[in-house]
C-alpha cells in the first residue's frame, strides 16, 4: 500500500515513520520550507518505542504531482483544514486514495466527507506526547503513541483490513476500532477539557487536580461535552463519563496539553477547532454549555498566536 502523510509535524512525522520503518512505501506532501529541511535531515526520530533515521521516501510540495497513492493520512492541525481541503481533492480525484484524518475533534468528517465524498474518509485519531526541535526532528517523551481508526463506509473495508496487518509490524500501535465515531467522541470530550483548563489556567495537570474548584471547571467541561456527544447519537454509561472526568488525577504532575504548550511558544490554537466545534454543536442541538462557553471566550484572543 502507498501512503501518503499530509502535514510533517511531530505527529506526522512519528507515524509515518514508524510506518516506513516497517517496510511500507510512505511519502510527505508538505510546503517548501518544510520539504527543504526534510531534504536536509531526513526523519528523524527520538524515541522510548526505538530511534529511527531515514531518507528513504518522497516529498511532494504540489498535489498535481502526487501519483499512485492509497491512502492519505492527514496529520494537520485543525486551523489549518480549510486550505488543505483544495489539495485533499486534487489528490483523491487524481488517485482515488482513501483519507485517514487524524486530527482532534470530529467535525471534521463531515467537512472531508462533503469534501471527497463520504465512502472516502476514514474515522480516526492519534494518541502521543511529542513535539519536533529546531532541526526537525520528533522528540517522543512518554512511552507509548497509537493511532487508532476504523470504518464509516462499507466501500472501506480492504482499505482498513490492509492498514490493519501494517499495524502489526510496527514500533507502534495502529489499531483497528468497529465503533470508531465512540472512541473519537471520547478523545474530543477528554481534549477539550484538558486543553481548556491547563491553557485558560496556564498549569498543568498537578495543580489543577489537587485545587477543587479548578478541578470542577474540567469535569464540568467533560459533562457539558458528555451531553453533546449523546445528542449526536453517542452512547456513553456513565461509569465512561465519570472516568473522563476523573482522569486529569491520574496524569503526571507536569502534564499539560499541546494547546497549552503552544500557548507558551506563542503559536495559534486550536480553540476553534474544539471549543468553537462545541459551541456549533450545542447551537445545533438548541442546549447550553456555559463552562465551555466560559473557557472559549478566555482563550479565543489568543487563537492566532501570542497577542502583539
């Protein structure tokens, strides 16, 4: 299987490597200034699953070049969606490849679905704490990552049954999920919280779980995202819920999100992409989420990076 991994940041870049690691054709379509220092260094990857350095593969910086390719996974961040969607359908009526999403939230589904058409996208997410250095390389700092995907359509079956048996030779875990809309509705619950409270608050984990009152304002997220998530059809027992909302305790002291983390180095977030989407999806649905609406409003001034 050809694969295609659309953005090279550290989430990209970790994936598809550890992909090509295992013997598999992947290539880059990136920007020119991000190509040019692929070029130079390779990946290279910094990790406790194994190091990896490789040059082996193709960077494509215009989706007119892109040839032969099965699958796209897209590994960008979700301000950045709208532009890339323009060259996700040059690719796939070029290619007829499949597109593998693997950013926060959901909705951006229906955004690629409208997109491409929906037998062409994947459901998906990934799991890993890492960020890239000054030449680009990843810098994996907790012990395990996963990408975890599964089927929407029926026309995706091979598709996923092929990136399944990749998943078992690789140094990490790409792991095939039947009610994959579930376990992404999970993740978006967990990250909206969690990317609310350290980056409104600017602290990590520890201070937040042992301070109640702050404590209180990320599981008030996790119910009001709760509430959405079964209003969009998602089943989740309350045992699942409550979990969710006690899960910041079991996180180390120093844990923080990469929201808060880009916040420190002045880069734009991703507030519209999780706190606006769940402002969009209670305006839907006609119910209220002021804790959500409370920690939108405190970070949407910095949403396109540190304020001049």
């Amino acid at each position: 299987m050809n694969i295609l991994v659309q953005g090279a940041g550290a989430l990209g870049v970790y994936f598809g490597g550890r992909i090509l690691e295992a013997g598999n054709n992947v290539s880059y379509f990136v920007r020119e200034r991000r190509a040019a220092q692929l070029e130079k260094e390779g990946i290279v990857i910094k990790s406790p699953e194994g190091d990896f350095t490789s040059k082996d593969f193709h960077i494509y910086t215009s989706p007119e070049s892109v040839e032969n390719i099965d699958l796209i996974i897209l590994a960008i961040k979700g301000y950045h969606l709208q532009q890339a969607i323009p060259q996700i359908q040059t690719i796939v009526e070029k290619t007829g490849a499949f597109v593998l999403p693997l950013l926060n939230g959901v909705e951006q589904l229906d955004l690629l679905q409208n997109a491409v058409g929906k037998e062409k996208v994947i459901g998906g997410f990934a799991g890993i704490i890492a960020t890239l250095n000054e030449q680009g390389h990843v810098i994996h700092s907790n012990n395990s990552s996963a990408v975890r995907f599964g089927a929407l359509h029926e026309a995706q079956q091979d598709i996923c049954e092929k990136l399944e048996e990749i998943g078992r030779a690789v140094k990490t875990k790409i792991l095939r999920e039947q009610d994959i809309l579930k376990h992404m509705w999970k993740k978006y619950i967990f990250i909206t919280s969690f990317s609310g409270i350290t980056s409104a608050t600017q602290l990590p984990s520890g201070y937040i779980a042992e301070n109640v009152a702050t404590l209180a304002v990320a599981q008030n997220i996790v119910y009001e995202m709760s509430m959405l998530a079964k209003k969009e059809g998602i089943s989740l027992a309350d045992e699942e819920i409550e979990t969710m909302a006690n899960n910041i305790k079991i996180l180390h002291p120093e844990a923080t999100s990469s929201m808060h983390q880009d916040m420190r180095k002045g880069l734009p977030l991703e507030v519209e992409h999780l706190q606006g989407g769940a402002l969009r999806f209670a305006a839907k649905h006609g119910v209220e989420v002021p804790v959500i609406q409370t920690i939108y409003g405190i970070l949407k001034p910095y949403e396109n990076g540190k304020l001049k």
